[in-house]
C-alpha cells in the first residue's frame, strides 16, 4: 500500500510506521525483514532493545501511534478533501491522481 502511494503520489512525503502494540515478537520480526519505522508500547517488554535496533537500522520506534484519518468520524471527509486541496492533489473515483 505504501508503494502504490509512493508510486502514484512521488512528490508526496510517505512514511511506513507498523504498529506493533505490545508485540515485541512482532516488532523483532519486522525488524529482521526490513521494516524499521515501528509503534511500540514502552511497557512492551524489550523495548529499549528494539529501539536501539531500530535505530541502528536507521529507523525509530514511537511510544504512541500517531494520529491517523479514521474515515468513520464526523467530518473526516471534509478534512480529507481540505488536504487534497492543501497539497494540489487532484484524486479522481478510483484514487489515481487524475
């Protein structure tokens, strides 16, 4: 998904950030296929060893996961569209800039 973002959208700033919860297994995991920008809750356990992996990779790990559109809220489509508009997208139906 991320890809296709980039892809369809190359001027547009992306980030990949895994949420991970409480899952230090999972987040080990994305660690040693690649992924290294992670959400992990401080009272997983092993956190500082994750984050200093991640860091070593180049990457980070949030304590928190950032704020995110959720499409289901009140007003999240207006606040959608005035994005779209801030950036100079134009978004046809299928999602492709048009």
């Amino acid at each position: 998904m991320v890809r296709a973002a980039q892809e369809g959208f190359p001027t547009a700033d992306v980030m990949d950030v895994l949420d991970c919860a409480d899952a230090s297994g999972l987040a080990r995991a994305a660690l040693r296929s690649g992924v290294n920008r992670l959400v992990l809750w401080p009272e997983a356990p092993g956190w500082a060893s994750v984050a200093q992996v991640a860091a070593a990779q180049g990457g980070f790990v949030l304590r928190a996961a950032p704020e995110a559109l959720d499409l289901a809220t009140p007003g999240a489509e207006r606040r959608l569209y005035g994005w779209v508009q801030k950036t100079g997208f134009e978004v046809s139906a299928t999602g492709r800039r048009g």
